[in-house]
C-alpha cells in the first residue's frame, strides 16, 4: 500500500482520505492533552497558520497509549485543543499507534521511517513529516519542537 491508500476519521466522524492531501505536505503528529509536551501545540498551529497557503497541512493524532494523557472523548479533546491552543489544523479521532490495534496509517508510517532502535512510538508528539508526493521522508522524536522542523518543511514547500 502506498500513503495515500489510506483513510482515517476526523472529529466529526467523516472518514477522509489521504489522497485528499495529495499535493501536500504533511507533519502528523500523535498528540495528548495533558503531556508536558502538549504546549507543541501551539507550535504546531503556528506552523500551520504560517505555511497552510503554501501547501502545509498538519494531521493531529490523539492517542492514549501513553501514560493515559488524553483518556477524554473526541469531543472533549477536540473542545480542548481548539479552546486551549486555537488549533485550527485537521484533528483526528483518538487512536492506538502501537500493539495490535494500531492504526493501519500509524503502522506504514512506522515502517516507512524506524525510530530509534525500533519502529514503535516511544511517546506523544511523535512527528512524520511527508512530502507532496506521500513519501515519508523523516521521523521527529517527540522532544523535538514543531518550530525547528521549520527548515525542513520550508524546504519541501519550495521543490
């Protein structure tokens, strides 16, 4: 299967596919309501009012896999991150991307680009970042901030 095979459920309930976001570039994220790193929110919204013209899209993941930091509904966790942060980019229901119920997305992107020693997601904030042409050409760790993957999304944005 290649990126764009794929499909996933927003906050709403519509079913949206990949190739909807062909052309694009694309950072996705798992992300988690009550993190330390939750603040990569606002980051990760600034990126995208910035660089949303010149063909950007961010794919919010929430996941609850890790230390149960956002064990609230998608209503809830959507309530909060537009009340919170302004998040305007694309959110998603909340998902696995580890074990046996991973999203079949989170599982081709794992193998797509391998993490340190393994391909399984160590924590929230997790980064893909793909290109117009739905190659996954990077894995950001979650520590790293949305602000210093700029460079290299400016750079897919120009090719």
């Amino acid at each position: 299967m290649k990126f764009y095979d794929f499909k996933a459920k927003k906050m709403n309930q519509q079913e949206i596919s990949m190739k909807d976001y062909e052309g694009k570039v694309l950072l996705i994220v798992n992300t988690a309501s009550k993190c330390g790193l939750t603040p990569q929110f606002e980051e990760l919204e600034e990126l995208y009012k910035k660089y949303k013209d010149q063909g950007l899209e961010i794919l919010g993941f929430p996941c609850n896999q890790f230390a149960k930091q956002d064990s609230g509904s998608n209503d809830e966790i959507h309530s909060f991150c537009q009340l919170n942060y302004g998040v305007t980019f694309t959110m998603f229901e909340k998902i696995d991307v580890n074990g046996s119920n991973a999203h079949p997305l989170y599982q081709y992107l794992k193998n797509q680009s391998k993490g340190i020693l393994s391909k399984e997601i160590k924590w929230n904030f997790t980064k893909f970042l793909v290109d117009s042409k739905g190659n996954v050409i990077k894995r950001y760790a979650p520590i790293v901030k949305p602000s210093s993957i700029e460079e290299d999304i400016k750079k897919l944005l120009n090719n």
